[in-house]
C-alpha cells in the first residue's frame, strides 16, 4: 500500500487534502505542526478529523515559531485584519504570512515521510484565495521538490516523495464541492484565525470560506458569532 | 550592519562556521535546535559558545525529531556505532542520519533570517568527511537556495538568504586550522554523538575530530575518556 504524510492543521483546505490522499488509496500519516498559533482550536479539529476517519499514528510536533515575531498568527501584538467582506482583502502578502511556514511544515513532513518509508506528502496550500503567499505558489513547490530529490537519503536511492498539492489551483467554491463529493466532514474543521467557541465571520480565512460555501450554493455548517 | 543567522550546534564545525560569519562582519544571531538528541551536552557546549562571543539574541528551539525514528543520534533503539580509527567509518549514508535534518534546519533558519531582515544563513555543514549525508552536498545547498528564492517573502522581493557552508569542502585538519586562525574557543567545543563529562574518543564523529587535529599538528584541548 502507497504510504503517505498529510499536513493536517485542522482546516477546510488541509482536511479537504487529506481526504484526496484516502480517496486516492494512500495509507495516510496524518502530521499536525503545533507552531505557537494564538488559539488551540485548529488542533481539536485536526484531533476530531483524525478520529473521523480512524487514522492511526497522527503525529503532533511542537515547533514554537512565536520567535518568529511579526505574524498576526503567531503574534499577540500583531491584529489579525477583520474586513466586511472577501472583496475587501488586499493585493500582496498579508500580515498572516509566517516567515517560510510551509518549507518548515514540508521539511518536517519530508523527514517523517522517509520515516515512514512513504513515497507521497500532501498539503492543502492553495494559490488562488491565497495567491499573497510565496509558498503557496506551484514554482515553490517545484524547488522544493528538487531539494527532496537531492537533499534526502530516498532522494539519492531515486525515490524521493513526491509533494502534491491536490487543491493548489482550486476556488474556494471548488474546494467545498470536492469536500462535498469526497464526504468530508466540514463541520469539523475550523478555518477562523481567532479561537472561541464560534468562528469571527470577519477575518479573511473566514471571509473566503463563507464566500466559497456560497458560490459552491451550498451552507457552511460551522456556527458563525 | 550585515545580519545573519548562523546555525550552532555547539560541535565543532558549526563553531568555526559562526566564528567564521563573525569575522567577515555580519551580525550573527545564533540558532540553535533541540531536536531531542540524546545528550543535551552539545547545548551547553552551544550556550558557552554565544557567551564567548557575548552574542545577543540565541534562538534555543524545541523541535522533536523522535517521532523519526531510525537513527542513532535520535533513538535509544539505535546504537552509536563505535570503531578503532577514522579510516574503519564505512561508505554511504551514516545510522546517524536524521530524516531531512538539514533540510529542518535551514528552513527554520531561513524563517527566522526573514524575522530578523536577515541576508544570509551559515551551516557547519560538510561534504568531506561525511559525504554519506546527503543534504550537506553542494547540490543540496544549491536547491534550497532556490527554494527560498522562491518561496518566501524575502525571496519575491529580490534578496532571498543566501546559504553559507564554509567549511563544506573542507577535510577536519583545514577546519581546525582555520578555527585556531580565527581564535575559536575549540576547548567549549562538543562533537561526541554520546553525552557524559569526557568524551568517548569513539564515535565517528569524536574519530574524525582526533584525527583532524592529528594532521593539522596540533593537539585537541577536550579530555577523552
């Protein structure tokens, strides 16, 4: 059976991803990067996520980025933006972008993928909503796949995992459609940058997935404030 | 005033490597992962290092590499293999390979070179005597370079970090010489793969120090077992 590690942080779009990899016969390892996020609630979905789907061997790994000062994700000084609306988000690379968060969260997934003796890695980056973000873009993933093919044990015995970014150039929309087909929990996952019991409504991940539960004409099942 | 982040483990390579980024006037802030090695006596070696050199600012992270099994630096399981001389170390890639460390610990460097508006990265890392470590090839070093180059924000606005091994073509007796050229405190330095107060004199990497200050005709200041 194809072994694979899935970067699961909770989310619509890394649990929409992990999904893919199951639907595509993978023997899944899920991996969640605990970084010093402000708010634990993206775990508890990735932990209800994993449960959902009975994987076994979900690894979490605490990895205090918070030295990385400067992100609103990351940093209690730094406001995460609430806007009216999706159409209010700005051009360039928001105030969320935590310095090369997705190389640290792919080199971590690529040691324990060659662990595992697995031969894939899924993320759930996406370069449409999120075009802002340098490693969310497919020239990125491309170099880092290069690196992997020089720079790892698997890569010099020829066969270095593969990264797949199953949703990279999907909408919003067609990200909820194929939750959707794949039977995929969305009620279980949590996009809002903010913690609590119900999600902001106002901060842009929550603005995006609230425009693509629309546009898919479909209602999101999380509770709004 | 130049900055960069220069990775330090606290053995000898990494030591000179920093020294080395010193001397050619950057602001150097040390980093330093604890990725659950299985002596912490590198980390004091790392802490004397920075207060030698009374460098603010040392980034100490937690990153448990456990749940990558499989090398002996890392798991109880695997042992340190121990020899009679440096010419008995074997060809290929070492049990003390950890699954994409380097690869780890650039990444994280290059996140917090982006924090610090950073330009440069320095490794200890070597392709001489350890040829068996596939991410301390040149070609590695190259790959992630374009990685960064493309994948972080630094990177999309023209002045990605560069990555700096110094001493990677280098044999042990040169980076010895060059430590003592640059008035490295070799005696604060640990390369032992196992803890304790003497060093084993044992391990590869303790026969490859021995041997390094050997040929460069000196004597190294640590006590042996």
């Amino acid at each position: 059976m194809m072994r694979a590690v899935s970067l699961l942080s909770g989310g619509l779009d890394s649990t929409v991803s992990l999904a893919y990899a199951l639907s595509k016969g993978y023997d899944v390892t899920p991996l969640t990067v605990r970084y010093g996020q402000r708010h634990s609630r993206e775990l508890e979905s990735a932990r209800r996520v994993v449960q959902h789907y009975g994987l076994k061997g979900h690894v979490v790994m605490d990895l205090d980025l918070r030295s990385f000062t400067g992100s609103a994700l990351t940093s209690e000084g730094v406001a995460v933006p609430e806007r009216m609306s999706a159409s209010d988000i700005g051009e360039g690379i928001p105030v969320t972008y935590v310095p090369a968060r997705n190389i640290i969260f792919l080199s971590v997934a690529a040691g324990l993928c060659e662990t595992i003796g697995g031969e894939a890695i899924f993320i759930g980056a996406n370069a449409i909503d999120y075009s802002g973000y340098p490693d969310c873009r497919p020239e990125f993933f491309e170099a880092f796949e290069r690196t992997l093919a020089v720079g790892t044990k698997a890569g010099v015995e020829g066969h270095a995992p593969k990264v797949h970014a199953p949703i990279l150039r999907m909408t919003k929309a067609e990200i909820v459609r194929l939750g959707i087909d794949l039977t995929v929990p969305l009620e279980l996952t949590w996009s809002c940058y903010q913690g609590g019991e119900k999600a902001c409504g106002r901060c842009d991940s929550c603005l995006l997935r609230l425009k693509g539960f629309e546009e898919a004409g479909t209602k999101d099942p999380l509770d709004y404030r």
